[in-house]
C-alpha cells in the first residue's frame, strides 16, 4: 500500500503513520515527486508524528526528498519529528539545516502559508 | 497498513488511494469513529477520487460511517466520488440521502466550514 498524498489548494498534505520499510519510503519519494510535479504544488507538509524510529536508509530518503522537492519549487515542512527521529537525523549528518519544522501538521501549514503568502 | 486519518484544525481529512477490501474497510471504520471520539472532530471529509469501484460490503461500511460518524457529533462529506461508485451506492439503496458530497477534498473542507462556521 503506498502512503496517500493528500492535495489541499497549492498545498501537498502527507501524514507517515506506518513503519517505513525501504520499498515504501523509495515509493513515497517517487508519489511525491511525480505529484509536485503533477499538481504544481508550492508547499509539502509531511507529518511524521507517528514514526518512532527510523534507519539511517530512511533518514536518507527524506533528507533527499525535502533536497529534491525544493529542487522542483516546493518547499517542504517537516512536523511531528519524535526524540529519537531527530537524533538519527542528526548523527547521520542529514542536511536538514535549511528544513523548516513544525508541531503538527496544522501548525505546518500556517508555517508554509506564512512563508508562501507573505 | 491502515487508512491514515489526518488531523487539520476540527476536521479529519481522510483520502482513500486504495483498493478496500473488507478487513481495511473494517479497520478504517474503527479507527475513524475512534480518532472522531479522542480528537473532538466537528467534521469529517472521506475522499474516494482514487477508488474505481466498490463492492456491496463495502458500500455498507460506507453507509455505516456516514451514520455513526454522525451519531458522534461529526459531519461527514463524501468527496470525489466516481459514477460507479455512485451507481453502488444508489443500486444497495445505501442511505445516503442526507450525506453531504463535493468534487474534491478542498471543496469539501470548505463545505464543512460554511456549514460548520456558518
């Protein structure tokens, strides 16, 4: 089953609410990218509050579709990072300097549309 | 792999993009009336742009949703729904009579909003 892409205005919705194998994150990062590109999207919101934990082939494949979204012109909000995710992130040295975060997906949005809208 | 259920303000934002068989329409079921209970959700939009056709049961699940959904307080709209489906729907004589429909999950929320808000 691949992770539902929710398409809200210019917005891109997505909430992570299963364990990511590998084959399911490289099939999200293709959804994604062909939906960017597809619906002309501005702004990604990708929700992983309920994502314990992840590898670092995982970390890598959302460092790289936050990289590649922006790439196509869609800014990308992470939110809902847990404890444990964010130290993966981190020690894997994933460049996530320039990801812009958030609490949860609502506040995500507000963030993507301050941004965006002025 | 369960059905995610986003959370946006009040609302729940649902958008099926698979094939429902019996056990994951069951499991949406639960899993929504509990995210409506434990959330507060005033509204809920289910879009079903990505399902082609569904059979008599799932139909029912539908139909039941819908119901229950409303029993809790939360006001459902149906978004995207393709003729067959409609044809289903109407042929098991579902009742669906008061359910609210829209083209797509933004024309939804925004129903729930004017209906809701005002």
């Amino acid at each position: 089953m691949r992770i539902p892409i929710l398409k809200l205005q210019n917005y891109l919705l997505i909430s992570i609410q299963v364990d990511l194998d590998d084959q399911t994150a490289i099939e999200f990062q293709e959804d994604l990218l062909s939906q960017i590109y597809k619906s002309g999207a501005k702004g990604v919101v990708i929700d992983l509050t309920s994502v314990d934990i992840i590898d670092s082939f995982i970390a890598k494949v959302l460092g790289d579709v936050v990289t590649m979204s922006d790439l196509m012109g869609a800014k990308v909000v992470l939110t809902g990072i847990q404890p444990a995710v964010a130290m993966t992130l981190l020690e894997l040295g994933i460049h996530m300097q320039e990801v812009q975060t958030a609490l949860n997906l609502e506040q995500g949005l507000i963030k993507l549309r301050q941004e965006l809208e002025g």
